[in-house]
C-alpha cells in the first residue's frame, strides 16, 4: 500500500474514533452541571394537585372581573360544532376564553361572570343530561362533574339563560325555580330566602345611568363562523335601549395571557425544557448521522471496503 494511501486511512480511522465518542458524551451523567452534557435532560414535571389547579381558574376568573370592573358582565359561550361532512362533525374543541376559564369542553356551556354581584360572582350554564341522547352523543357532565372540573359552584340548566338575560335587560332580579338549579352553594338556594336584588345592585344602578357593560368575544367587525353567537347577541341586544353596551371582552384576555401565573410560568418552563432535549436529541444523532455518511464516502473512494457501524440510538 502506497504510503499516501495508508495516511490517508489511518485519518479516517482517527475520525471513526471520534464519531464513537459522540454518544458517550451525550450519555453524561446530566446531574454535575460542569460536566457540561450535550444533551440537557429534562426536569421532572412541576407538580401541582387539585386545589392548586382549581386555584388557578378561580384567580383567572377573578382577574377577568377586576378588569371589568363591578358595572360590567362577561358572557362567554361555548363553542358550536363544525360539520365535517353532512352527517359527522369535526373532534369538538371548546373556546379557547371560556376554557382558560373554567377547562370544561362541553358543548352548549354559557358562563356568566357579574363581578359586581358578592352572592353570585360566577354562573355557568349547562344543559341537562338525557342519557338517550348520550349514548349517540357521548357523555355530558353532570352538575358535580362540571363544578368538579371548573370550580364553580353556581350551575343553572342552560334553559335559564334567556330569561335571566331578560331580567337584567330590565333591571330585575332573577332566580330560577329550585327544578332548574342544578347546583348551588349560595344561602339564597331557596325561593323564599331570595334578597331583594340577589345582588346585582351595582349593575342596576350602572345600567339605569346608561353605562352598565356586557362583554362579549366581538374581535372584529362582520360575521364569523366561530362568534356568530356573540354577534347574535350583540345585535338583539342593541336594539333595544337597556341601559346596557356592549363591549370586547378580547383585549383583556390577551393582556392576561402575557402576564403568566407562577403555575402557568412553571408549565412553560417544563415545555422548553422538553422540546430543548429534543432537538438537542435531534442535532446529535444527525450529526453522527452525517460523520458516518462521510466516512463511508471517503472509505469507498480510497477503495475500502468495510461498512460504518450503524447509528446507536441515544
């Protein structure tokens, strides 16, 4: 063999050593910092329980309300169904507010926040469950089921919601009948022990000087297939002087996404560090990858005839 031949092998020997060596230093132990790994492992998940999480959506809610202020409603729906073809739907996915509110992803959930009102701060409507019906449309929740998940204790059946918006529209109080409440922690449970305004005091007094709020997900101007039930409202509601206008709820939401909860900072943080380890999971296996290609090449041109050992799996 030619002396320029054998240097030229005995460096690509050189380079297969050095490309054996890579997943070793992938395989740091990650827990000495100056070791330096070139993978970064991922920490353990934050943990959290269930009062924490029910924390959250509560503190969410509460921050909704101080934006608004006690003159002010916020009305949120659920979303509609999309037909996939005449007869199947697309995989339902509640809207987004409404379940940064309460994480619930049922259909046909309105929810109601009057933060002016100490007796009932937050209501959720929800449509009663018919188990015949479930049985081709999946399971519902149930009051404790719903309150479990969102946190919210006051559940009125979504039939409710009509007429209660018609009472503040004129400014009396309302209370369902005890068959249509499906849940209730409140003292006024009961149709006799019900107070004079059920506190929505302050949103009477605002609305009879023409500046009570109601809320509503408008982001734009024209229609729209995701808030037509927004813009539904929004025009009934205008049509008649209730002493009431309305507003874009949008802008808070989007001020409260960038200012993150230490939970939700916490969740971020875990989410970066996974994708982190991913791609730096990616960037060494593509480079050894890559050393070995080439080192076949250069092999096979000098005329060698040995195969690179396969890629390991890191």
């Amino acid at each position: 063999m030619k002396p320029v031949k054998l240097k030229r092998m005995i460096s690509c020997l050189l380079l297969v050593l050095l490309l054996n060596a890579l997943p070793v230093a992938a395989r740091e132990d990650v827990a000495d910092p100056a070791k330096s790994p070139v993978i970064r492992m991922t920490p353990p998940a934050p943990a959290f329980d269930e009062n924490m999480r029910l924390a959250e959506l509560a503190n969410r809610r509460v921050r909704v309300g101080q934006a608004i202020g006690e003159k002010g409603i916020v009305i949120l729906f659920s979303t509609e169904p999309r037909v996939y073809t005449n007869d199947v739907d697309y995989e339902y996915r509640q809207e987004n507010n409404l379940y940064y509110l309460t994480n619930l992803k049922q259909k046909g959930a309105t929810l109601v926040l009057t933060p002016g009102n100490a007796t009932f701060p937050a209501i959720l409507f929800l449509p009663r469950r018919d188990p015949r019906a479930e049985t081709w449309t999946g399971h519902m929740y149930s009051p404790e089921e719903a309150s479990q998940v969102s946190g919210i204790k006051e559940i009125w059946e979504a039939s409710e919601f009509e007429p209660f918006m018609r009472a503040l529209r004129n400014r009396q109080p309302y209370r369902p009948k005890p068959e249509k409440i499906l849940l209730s922690s409140s003292s006024a449970a009961g149709e006799n022990a019900i107070p004079n305004s059920l506190g929505f005091d302050k949103i009477f007094a605002a609305a009879l000087d023409n500046n009570g709020e109601i809320y509503l997900l408008v982001p734009g101007a024209g229609d729209s297939m995701e808030y037509r039930q927004e813009q539904l409202f929004a025009s009934e509601w205008s049509k008649s002087a209730s002493g009431y206008s309305i507003k874009n709820v949008t802008p808070i939401f989007a001020e409260m996404r960038l200012r993150k909860s230490a939970l939700e900072l916490a969740l971020l943080q875990h989410a970066i560090d996974i994708t982190t380890e991913a791609h730096e999971r990616a960037w060494v296996a593509a480079a050894e990858a890559n050393l070995n290609a080439s080192v076949v090449l250069i092999y096979k041109a000098l005329g060698g005839g040995w195969e690179a050992a396969p890629v390991p799996a890191i």
